[in-house]
C-alpha cells in the first residue's frame, strides 16, 4: 500500500507540476484512457503517470470517494469542488484541496461554499417550476439562489411535465432559427451580450472521456438558439456525431484560459485522442486569432438575474376579475424577473396573478390614487408583519406627454388589443382621460353599462391604434358585436355613431429595430394564463408588433404581443431561471383542437384570464360591495411625444 500511496502522490505533484499555460497535461496525450501506451508529446521532458480509467472509485454521499477494499481513495473539496487524491488534500479531514480553500471557506463559510457547488455542477437538462416545491436556480449567481431558494412556486394545478421536450432537438431536426438574445432588452444578458457568435471557443467538460475526475476540453459554437448553443469538440473538424447542446450562461462554460488559471485539465476527447501526438501545437494552431467569452461573462450573468422586487413587497395591480380596477397585492416569489403576485385578501394564498416586474400592469402603491383611477379596497386595514411598499422607481417608466394642448378626449374611437382576447384588435372607445397620460378604453358591443370592464392603457402603449391601423397593414379588424353592416367601413361607422377619429399624431409610431423577424422560436407568455411560459414562434411582424403563435396549439390562441414586450424571452431562458416551459401540444391534443375548437377556445379564456366579460346586471351585482373608490384626477405638465402619418389610409 506504500508504494500505491507513494505513485499516487508523485502522480498528483507531477500533474500539478506539469500543466502548461493551456490548463494541459504536457504529456496526456501519452496515456490514453484504455491504459494502452503510445508516443508522448513531442514537447514533453518527462512521461507523466497515467490516470487508468479501470480504477474503480465509488461515490459516497457526493464527498469522498474509496476503493473497494475500503481505503481511501479521492475528495472533494468543499470550497472549489475540485477532485484530487484524499491523502493529498489539507487539514486532518480532507475537507480542502488547500490552504487557501480552507481559509477562503473560513472567511465565507456558507455563501462561498454553495458558491463553489453552484459553479461546480452542469446544468440542468430540464429545469422545472415543481406545485409547491422550493426553487433552486441553479445555474444562478448566489445572490439569486438566495433569494429564490426562500420562496416557493405554488399553482392551482399540477405542472404539466416536458418529458420528451429539447429545444436543441427542435431546432436541430427542424431546421428552425431562434430569435437572439439581444432581442429581449429585459431578459439575462439581454443588454450586454456583446459578440457571442458561431466560432467562438469556449472551455467546457470534456463528456468524451472515461477519467474518474472531472476534465475540460475545448468547443466551438456551431449554431446559436437564444441562450443555447450547440458546440462541437476541437479535433471533430466536420464530424458533427459528437455535438451537444448547452446554455452558454450555464456554470460548466468558461472562457479560454479558464482552465489554466483555475488549474483544471483540459483533456482531449477519447475519440479523436490518437489523431495527433501534439495537442499543445494543436491547440495552439486553432486558437490564435479566434474569440472567446469575455473574462467577465459569468459575472455578468450573475448581475444580470439580481432583482430589485423582493418577497412581502406590496404593489398595485390589475383585478384579475375587474379589468377596470386594481387592488393590493404582495409578491410572493421572484423567478427570473417574473413575480407571483398574491392578492392582499387572499388568506390561504391561492388568489395570485403571475406577471413580469415591468409589466404595465403593476404600480407602486398610491399609483391609482394619483391618476383617477378605479382602486378596490383591500379588506385588510393593516399592513400584515413584514410587508413593506416597493420603492416607486422599481416600476417600469412611461414615456411622458403632455395633455395640455391636442389630446385624447372622451367618446373619440380607436382600434386596440382586446384584453380578453389577445388574438384580436377591436373597434374601441376611449370611456374616460385620467391624469399622466392615462385612457379608459371599452371594446364597442361588448361593454357593461357602468364601465366595469373598460382597461387601462397609457397613451404611449403601443396597444392601441389610429382608425385604419388594420386596413392599411391587412389586418383583420373585430367590428362591434352585434354590428350588422358588413364589410366593416370606419367611415360608416363613425358617421352612423356620430363620433371622431382619436388624431393619429396622438399615437405612439416608434418603432425600434427589434431584431425579430418571421419564424423565429422563442419562448413566451401565455398572457391568457400568464403563469405558464410556452415555446412558441413569431408569425407576423407589423412594425413593432407581433403575433405570437404557440407551437402546436389553433392559430386562434395566437396574441398580438409588442416586440418589446417584457413576457417574451429567449430560447433557454426557462432552464437559465429554473422557470418550467411548456412544450409544444402534442397531437392528441392537436386533434381534439380540430374537432371542439369553439369549446375549447371559450373554455381556454375563461379558464385562462380568471375574468370574462359579463352581463351589466352580473357587473352590477358584484360591484354593489361598497369596496370600489374613484379618486379624482390629478393634473400633469409632461412633453409630447412627435407625429407621423404612415399609420393611416384617409377616406372620403
């Protein structure tokens, strides 16, 4: 056993001792991993012990490993994670790999330890938002893990499992294009993502091998998909049979140079490994002239998923139930930006409303106060231990205007996105101006006689239209219910209704080079049942708007959705944030669709929404609680936004 414990020892100096400026082992390439001898480098001075691949090793509580007879064999350290020879390791517990590990864990203790865990493992295949479980983001920076590991995602209803599902399979065996990241302004990486391309080089774990210890080697990027990437081992050439796919914001994907550094070896794949007998000039060859992450990159995606919204924050938001009015709501958990809001009443928690921390549909509280908006009075008159009001400058910002010159008035009509049916633009009405900008809009034919389903649109939001948005960009425009003079002519209409146009130079005409284009994949919103996230493809594009179809599901589900939308994300950004993605209706599904689809879509919205549009009398009847408040409008002294014309075809 002396001389076993001695040939390890000389074995793990003389690897440490030998790794060149690539994280190599000079002479690896001289032991391949079915023991067999071959020629060493031409570069090395000395024949480098090698590591036999039949050693057995086994597994024990995820720490230490030992043979078979049940002498000690190899550790992890605790602070790093690195593997190594136990008798090699520091202290009377091989607990560190060294001195500094052990001093580093000292000073940091719990933090740097899951750190160094979080950093340490791959990510995973299929991240999942599990019915009441506690989530772990595990590809996250700690100051994430902290913050989601406290929280819980509960749901009304069991998360639907995506066995089977791949996004790298999907594009791959369709050929498809994903939409980049550069796309999503709001999402991880989304405003820093820099020059991330095919042929960039990376460091990553080296799966084509058969080493008890965890090793690197280095890849290409062959094909981008929103945070994913498909690589192929240096060495393959145009062998394709080896290529895998992986988020490149994942733990397990370093710069070049990270393994020298960090004292990690880069082996060659089992595969290809008798192809050249000098990997260092090899790599050497491949690497001058070519890009690699930036030094900072998994610093910045650690930044980048920090949120400002924390649990017990109290907010104003929609009334899932009342489209017209908001109520108190307290943020129960935070998954990649998206908060689950629960309303303030709800005892047992179950009354909750999912939506992005830049939604439009959220405000700090006093936000409807100002603004002379509906408000619902929580019947709790206390704020509960704990609960605190979310800072104002945590919303999202609206563009400023100013109302007092030309502006929105009541009764003038427009076209806008129907609330309640999202696949729709609808003959609208503005039903009232509030302050900052602010309009009460009703869908013409579908309104209750109080105004109890009007919503909330600012001026600026790029939801609403001039009269002749869809006829001019070959839309199909939803007339009033009930409105028998078809084709629908605006002309007619407005004659007929004695009412006005809303002036086109009112609306917001920005349209900002989005990067989308048609067919893209990426994962989005179902604003219907806005807790689930769907793979899903863009169809249409209309200056800044766009129309999302959800991949497997009618074309009627589809939602007219802003190209810079806060619930539209890049392929990858569920496993990136350990959210659940919804794949694709399989074709039972799809079958049933075709056969019941009027039964499905009414059930799919009322199900979905929480709220439908009632009858007056119903409205009335739930509105008699004596909870309802309308403060007066505020005043505003803001700029006005500029004016085009390209929106609208003049009639006679």
């Amino acid at each position: 056993m002396e001389n076993t414990k001695d040939l390890t020892e000389h074995s793990s100096r003389s690897e440490r001792k030998r790794r060149d400026s690539f994280g190599m082992f000079d002479g690896y390439d001289s032991c391949s991993e079915d023991t067999s001898s071959s020629s060493s480098s031409d570069e090395s001075e000395e024949e480098v012990a090698p590591l036999p691949s039949s050693l057995p090793i086994i597994k024990n509580n995820g720490q230490v490993y030992t043979y078979p007879d049940g002498k000690s064999g190899m550790a992890t350290c605790e602070m790093c994670g690195m593997v190594g020879v136990r008798d090699a390791f520091y202290s009377k517990t091989k607990r560190f790999c060294s001195v500094s590990c052990s001093r580093s864990y000292s000073s940091n203790s719990k933090k740097a330890s899951i750190l160094a865990r979080l950093q340490g493992k791959p990510p995973t295949k299929k991240a999942k938002v599990l019915q009441k479980q506690p989530l772990v983001a595990k590809l996250a920076a700690y100051a994430q893990y902290q913050a989601t590991l406290q929280n819980q995602v509960k749901t009304k209803t069991a998360a639907v499992p995506v066995e089977g599902f791949s996004w790298g399979n999907y594009i791959t065996s369709n050929n498809l294009t994903a939409a980049p990241v550069t796309c999503f302004k709001h999402a991880p990486m989304g405003t820093c993502w820099g020059d991330i391309s095919e042929g960039v080089r990376v460091e990553v774990p080296n799966t084509d091998c058969s080493l008890p210890t965890k090793v690197f080697w280095i890849a290409g990027i062959v094909k981008l998909a929103g945070y994913n990437v498909l690589l192929r081992y240096e060495g393959f050439e145009n062998d394709s049979s080896v290529d895998f796919w992986c988020n490149v914001c994942g733990s397990d994907i370093h710069p070049v140079g990270w393994c020298a550094t960090s004292g990690k070896p880069l082996v060659p794949p089992r595969t290809i490994q008798h192809k050249y007998t000098n990997w260092k000039a090899f790599l050497v060859k491949r690497l001058t002239g070519a890009k690699t992450l930036p030094p900072d990159f998994s610093q910045k995606v650690s930044e980048s998923m920090q949120y400002p919204f924390k649990p017990s924050m109290r907010v104003e938001v929609v009334d899932k139930t009342h489209l017209c009015r908001t109520r108190v709501a307290v943020v129960d958990s935070v998954i990649g930006g998206r908060l689950r809001l629960v309303y303030e009443e709800s005892e047992d928690k179950t009354d909750d409303f999912w939506c992005h921390m830049y939604s439009p549909l959220i405000h700090h509280i006093g936000w409807s106060r100002s603004i002379g908006h509906r408000f619902k009075r929580s019947d709790i008159t206390k704020k509960q231990d704990g609960h605190y009001d979310a800072p104002p400058h945590l919303f999202a910002k609206v563009k400023e205007v100013d109302p007092s010159g030309e502006w929105f008035k009541e009764g003038m009509k427009l076209e806008a996105i129907d609330p309640l049916n999202l696949s729709a633009i609808c003959v609208a009405t503005i039903r009232k101006v509030l302050a900052d900008g602010y309009l009460m809009i009703g869908i013409d034919g579908s309104e209750a006689a109080d105004g109890s389903d009007w919503f909330c649109y600012h001026a600026t939001s790029p939801s609403i239209f001039p009269v002749g948005f869809c006829e001019i960009n070959a839309i199909e425009l939803t007339p009033p219910r009930g409105y028998a003079k078809l084709p629908f002519k605006w002309f007619d209409y407005l004659r007929e209704t004695d009412s006005i146009a809303a002036p086109v130079k009112l609306f917001n005409k920005e349209v900002p080079n989005h990067g989308f284009h048609i067919r893209m994949k990426l994962e989005a919103v179902d604003l219907m049942e806005p807790r689930l996230v769907c793979v899903a493809t863009v169809t249409r594009i209309i200056h800044r708007l766009l129309r999302i179809h959800f991949d497997g599901w009618e074309e009627e589900y589809d939602q007219w959705v802003d190209c810079e939308s806060p619930d539209l994300y890049p392929v990858g950004w569920c496993q990136l944030t350990g959210y659940q993605l919804q794949p694709p209706a399989p074709q039972t599904a799809r079958d049933s669709q075709s056969s019941s689809s009027k039964q499905k879509k009414k059930a799919k919205s009322q199900q979905y929404k929480g709220h439908k549009k009632m009858t007056s009398l119903q409205l009335k009847e739930e509105l008699l609680d004596g909870e309802e408040y309308n403060f007066l409008q505020g005043a505003s002294d803001q700029e006005s936004n500029g004016s085009a014309s390209y929106y609208i075809k003049q009639e006679p």
